[in-house]
C-alpha cells in the first residue's frame, strides 16, 4: 500500500510540473520578447501613470539610429518636461531648470521598469503566470502575472501586445492585490517613419554629462545576514554631509524589477525616533535606531520586507 501511495505522489507530482515547466517557458519567452521589442522597434506610445500623487499623461518615442537607441519622453500636461536618449546619454529638460545629462541605457521615467529586466534570470525567484487574453488600446493583449516565489516583494500584472511583445499595462500591486501604481497606453504606433521625425535629434546638441561626486569606497562594519532572493549589491560607498558632519555608509541593491538601498550612520548627540516608516506608492522609508546607529532602507519593497532586511544587519568588523 505505501508502495501504491508513493508511486502516486510521484506521478502527480510529474504531472503537476509537466504543466507548470511549459507555462513558465512560454510566458518567460513572452516576457523576454519584451524586453527586446522595447529596446529594438520604432514605436510611438502615448500613455498615463496613474499613483497616489495622482494622473501624468506621455508620450514616448523609440527607435534606433546607427545601432544606437534614441528616444523621447515628453510630459503632455502642465509646464513641459522632455527627456531625451541618444546611446548611453540621458538628457533632462525642465521648466526653470539647467538641462543635464546622466549616463545611463534607457528612460527611467518611461516604460515600466519590467520591461527591460532580465527574466531568463528572474525566473529563478518569480512565478509568471498566465492568465488570459483582452484588449488594451484596441489591441489584443496576452496577460501574465509575475509574483515572487519568496512573498517578499510587490507582484506585477502585465498586458503585452500580441502582435510586437510591447507593454501596454502594467499593474504594480501590494502584498494584498491593492495596485499601487498602473502604467496604461492610450494609443501605439509601430512604424519606421518615426525614425525620421526622431532624425533631428541624432544631431541635437545635447548638454554634457553631469560629474557626480564618487562614494568613498571602504569596507564596512556591518553585513545583511537576510536579503530577498536573486537580490544582488551593485554599489556601496560612504558619503559625507558636510552641512550635518555626518557620514552615511550606503549599499545598493536590486534583482534588475525592484532596487533599495540600506544606509547606516551614527545617531550622534541629537534625540531622534526609534522607529520610523513612510510609505507612497511602491516606495517606502523605514528606520530604527539599534546599537547607537541608525539604519534606514529606502526603496521598492513592502514595508514588512523593509524591516526584516533592518533586524536582521549584524554589525562586526570591517568586510
């Protein structure tokens, strides 16, 4: 009899895989195809960025010129703002500003962040789900979910367009299904004439890349015993805040879908909160106050994620 009982745990347990295994093929390959479709056509979005700070509306713009990537995102309402792309240059344009340049491979304030993560990756800690078929923009869609295996991030609810593999939605939601932020296209053009009314700016003059002062590299005292899973370190460094006489130890983190930081500094003589949290959207601040320092982790994790990131730093020598 037990014999009976294994053999049949085992055959559904195959059973079971051999349908989970294809979807996760198909719809990581769907996703994939994003990816690429983002960063390769020449395609013409308009959208809007619906959060709790309230409705933007857009219009982005894409394509390649000599291999390279140009793009443009320019803000519809209110006083203008253009981000443009040209390569690895991403150049900024604000009412009342100085324009600037940072370095970087895409518009950060465009397309959700999704579409340019790496899922053949991600596909070791997120489970893509298919769900169905609908319309976005008048355009046939193919839904997936992507929800972490761990529990310990937000999940996505993504519509790609059938035909090209762009996004055209895109639903951030909470630990309890809330969205937290959509990204949603009103219209989607796909055609090579928009490389030539992008032309002009291949030979735009474009301001300098701004030189940002480099963190102090040194070894920390400190090490994250917990991290959420696929969760890689990017950057670190110390930064002083002359103004306060402080310094602030800092790591980066992210998965290439969700990024945080942890900063630890010396509380110092002045009274300050044991325990502090502010959230908005998907991004949230969360400090204690342990061992005479005060830890705060910043970025695009659930709150509860936030502090266990913070319990678990043990502090020791120098790494």
């Amino acid at each position: 009899m037990k014999r009976f009982w294994f053999a049949t745990c085992l055959l559904a347990g195959s059973l079971f895989y051999s349908a989970l295994a294809p979807a996760q093929t198909d719809t990581g390959a769907l996703l994939q195809k994003m990816n690429s479709a983002s960063r390769a056509l020449s395609y013409e979005l308009y959208f809007v960025n619906v959060s709790n700070q309230g409705i933007e509306s857009l219009r982005y713009r894409h394509t390649l010129f000599n291999r390279h990537s140009l793009a443009q995102l320019v803000q519809l309402d209110g006083p203008r703002r253009e981000i443009v792309q040209r390569g690895n240059s991403i150049s900024y344009f604000d009412t009342g500003m100085e324009p600037f340049s940072l370095p970087g491979d895409h518009i950060v304030d465009a397309l959700p962040a999704l579409a340019y993560a790496d899922f053949n990756y991600l596909a070791n800690y997120y489970n893509f789900i298919p769900v169905a078929r609908s319309r976005i923009a008048d355009r046939l869609c193919d839904v997936i979910r992507i929800v972490p295996r761990d529990g310990s991030r937000y999940s996505y609810v993504v519509w790609l367009d059938a035909e090209s593999g762009l996004p055209l939605r895109a639903d951030l939601q909470g630990r309890e299904g809330e969205v937290l932020e959509q990204y949603r296209a009103i219209s989607l053009t796909i055609d090579q004439d928009i490389q030539t009314a992008m032309k002009s700016l291949e030979t735009a003059n474009l301001p300098p890349l701004l030189t940002t002062p480099r963190p102090e590299q040194t070894r920390f005292n400190w090490t994250p015993q917990w991290l959420p899973g696929g969760v890689k370190e990017v950057s670190s460094g110390r930064r002083s805040l002359p103004e306060i006489n402080l310094a602030i130890e800092s790591r980066m983190y992210s998965d290439g879908l969700f990024s945080f930081s942890i900063n630890i500094n010396p509380t110092g003589d002045q009274p300050i909160e044991q325990q502090y949290l502010r959230t908005s959207g998907r991004r949230m601040v969360h400090t204690e106050v342990r061992d005479n320092r005060e830890i705060t982790i910043v970025g695009e994790l659930p709150p509860i994620t936030a502090k266990r990131i913070a319990d678990n730093i043990v502090f020791g020598e120098a790494k």
